[in-house]
C-alpha cells in the first residue's frame, strides 16, 4: 500500500525523499531495542545466575537438616537398664504416630530436595528458563506446610513428654528417657530449620521470577 | 483525514505529500492497538473481576472456618460430675500450651482475613491493580504454615488424648471428657478446612496475577 501510494506521487520529485525518510525512519528504534537487549542482558543473567547458585547452596543445606531430622529421629530408640516381669522399657519413633508422621514428612522433603537439585542447577546454566523456576517454587511452596506440619506436631509431643501434663495425668517421660529426648528434640529443632529454608526458598524462586 | 490527503495530492505539491504520509503511516499502530485493547480488556477485566469475587466468598468461608475453630477450642471446658476432696477434674484449653497456641494461630488468622476484606473489595472493583493482590499473595502464603502448625500440633494431642499411649503411659482422657474432646477435634477440623481454603486463596492470586 505504501509503495503504491508512493508511484502515484512520482509525478514530481519526491520519492526518493519519502522512500529513504521512510526507510531512515524505520530502523532507528529497532537499532535502539537491539543495543539496548545487548547491553542489559548480560547483567539480569549474570544477577539470575547468582541467585540460581544461591538457590543452590540453600537446597544442599536443606537436604542436610532435612534428612538429619528424619534419620535423629528414625535411628533413635532407648532401653532402660531395668525391666520387670512382663514389660522391657523402650521408647521408639514407632510408638507415637505424631514421630512416624515426621520421620515420613521429613523423608519426603529430603528426598524432594535431592529429585530438585537437577532442576537447580538447570536453572544457574540457563537462567532464562521460567518452566523450571515455576515448578520449583511450587513444589516448595508445597513443602513449606507439610514441614511445618511435621515438626509442630512432633514438637507438641516432644513438649508434653519433657513436661507432662498434671491435668492430663500424663508423665513427663523424659526423667527416664533422657536420652531419647534430647536427640527427638534435635530433630525437631533441625526439621524447623529445613521449613524456614524452604520459604527462603520460595523468596528467592519469587524474586528470579519476578525479574523478568 | 483521508479527505485532507486527497485534496492536498491533487494540488500537486510535493512536500505536504511527504507530511501527510508521516501523519498516515504513524496513526495506524495506534488505532490497531487501541482497537485491540477495547476488544480484548473487558474480557480480561470480567475475568480477573470473576477471581475476585472467588477470593472474596472464599474469604468469608475461611473468616467462619478460622474464628469457629478458635471460639470452638476457645470456649471449651467440661468439669466432670465428681471431685475429690483436693482436687476437681476441669478440662480446659489452657491446660494444653498445643492448645493455646491453636486458640491464637486461627485467631490471628481470623483476624488477618477480616482485614483482608477491603484489600480483596479493591481487587474486584479495580481488577488492574496488582500491589493488593501481591500483598493478599504473600501473606496467604505466611497464613498456610501458621494455620498448617496450630493444626497439626493440636491434632497430635487430640489423637493423644483420644488413643492414649501404652508405652509411655499417657492415658486417653476423652473416656472422661468425652465433650470436650469431641469439641476439640471439630475445632481442630475447622483449622485444618482454614489451612486448605488459605491454599486455595493462594492459588487464585497466583493465577490471578498470572495474567497481566
């Protein structure tokens, strides 16, 4: 349509004018985004970058207080030295469902964090890849409750057995399984911290993305 | 416009050629993307309007959730029938700290939605305004492992209470407070339906800023 219009208007002199001010016209704002893309690339990659390694350094330390609370609690179990006829004194994770929910829970997170680490770094070496970023911000959004859930539940119990509860009539149980109780309450101290770098997590996935 | 072009082409002068050519070639993007946006914003306005309103009944629905569980745990004491001459069987929800934690978690929570309201009225009557609707997003998204943590933490002393524990001698005190145990566990429900409706809210201001 425009060259057209521009024949027609050949009858006097100025097509050559209007054809290179139409052409000089055109390129300059493409030049512009292109010197622009080049020059501010380099630096928002180079910024995800880093927080893809920071992403990184978090999930290792995740995966470690995550499977430290599952195995502190899964491996211990303590015998008292004495007994009676019928009955041997032994607490273990299995006897209360509120443990064995965070022995599960806590595996579960660990062993998604492991699953994640591709992810991870597919995210520092192509930073521009959002459908990886998305995923792992959902599934650690995810995992921020079922933590939570886990460690709260278990801390409740570990709570009442190194207190007891005089209106309950339930005794605190820890005057005889010290021992048992100090490595549970680890535990739980390590899986409230895998929680609280799961939602820094989450932040950090939050802010890549919102770079755009 | 057009006529103007025409008049001035028939003249035969060559420079207001040149001029309206500029003034014809600039307007039509214009045009295409105004013509493009009437088109295309009240679809997604009436969408994103559609959202809203979602979040909004879905508010409501955890406002009941949130303050039933925490007037439900709040208001609960059962005195049993018979005393000794020390000592009167009271069951309340202070005895428990898991409990007290759970009256205040879903409390907050009650408290935060209902100051929520206004922020998602402002998300429905302007649709196009995201500072709300991220400030709604993030503190869901705190409110799920808070409402997640009273919960569970309540819930393993209900089950507790409920089931008792052989092996560390806790004896199931719902046999004797068979009401407040039965109210506790529909409060702790109550809780558990806020986490899930706090989920939900989570997921429909993602999706809702998802599209921009």
């Amino acid at each position: 349509m425009d060259s057209s219009n521009s024949t027609k208007e050949t009858g006097d002199i100025p097509i050559p004018v209007t054809s290179s001010k139409s052409s000089k016209a055109a390129p300059p704002p493409v030049v512009a985004a292109k010197a622009k893309s080049t020059t501010k690339q380099p630096l928002v990659s180079g910024w995800k970058r880093g927080l893809g390694i920071i992403d990184f350094i978090l999930r290792i330390c995740a995966i470690a207080a995550a499977l430290a609370a599952a195995t502190a609690m899964g491996t211990t179990s303590q015998q008292l030295p004495f007994f009676t006829q019928f009955f041997q004194f032994k607490a273990d994770y299995n006897d209360l469902p509120a443990f064995t929910f965070f022995v599960i829970a806590n595996a579960m997170a660990g062993a998604y964090l492991v699953l994640s680490l591709p992810f991870s770094i597919l995210c520092i070496v192509r930073p521009h890849i959002l459908g990886a970023r998305l995923m792992l911000l959902v599934f650690d959004t995810v995992a921020v409750p079922l933590v939570t859930a886990a460690a709260s539940a278990a801390a409740s119990i570990v709570y009442l057995a190194h207190n007891g509860n005089s209106d309950a009539n339930w005794v605190a149980i820890c005057r005889q399984f010290n021992d048992f109780c100090q490595r549970v309450s680890g535990a739980v101290v390590a899986s409230f911290i895998t929680a609280l770098l799961f939602v820094v997590l989450v932040a950090v996935s939050a802010v890549a993305l919102r770079q755009k």
